[in-house]
C-alpha cells in the first residue's frame, strides 16, 4: 500500500505531514484529505473564530511530488 503526505497550505506557510498515512490509491487519500481540512476548519471555528477556507491540503507521494491540492473551500460544497 502506498504512502501519501497530507500537508497544510495556509498562504505561504507549509506544514508538512512528517509521517504519513498509507493509502490503497490516491482516491483514498484523497478522501481522507477533504474529511481532513472539514476537521480543521470545524476546529479552527471554536478555537480562532474563523473558517480557515483559504487554507488547502496538499497530497503528495513518498517522493515529496505533489499529486494533487483540495483547497479547503471546495470541501464545503462537497
């Protein structure tokens, strides 16, 4: 099963996933990410007082090469 890295865009900050999850496919982990930033953005509501929409969540492989982005924004229409 493959490793994929959920990091956390927030502007011109990255945070990055230092360990990873394992994943059957990029779907998965593509899921997990949208389940992810509606996680953060409910926590960030109670403890900011903000949303947090302009944050997003980068995928990426075990190489560091990205696959894809799910902005947070677009997790709430889902």
């Amino acid at each position: 099963m493959p490793v994929f890295y959920l990091h956390i865009s927030d502007g011109d900050e990255l945070i990055r996933d230092p360990e990873g999850a394992y994943f059957h496919d990029l779907d998965a982990a593509r899921a997990e990410a949208i389940h992810s930033a509606r996680e953060l953005m409910a926590d960030s509501i109670v403890s900011e007082g903000r949303i947090g929409v302009e944050r997003s969540m980068e995928v990426s492989d075990e190489l560091g090469v990205r696959l894809l982005i799910v902005p947070f924004r677009e997790t709430v229409a889902m």
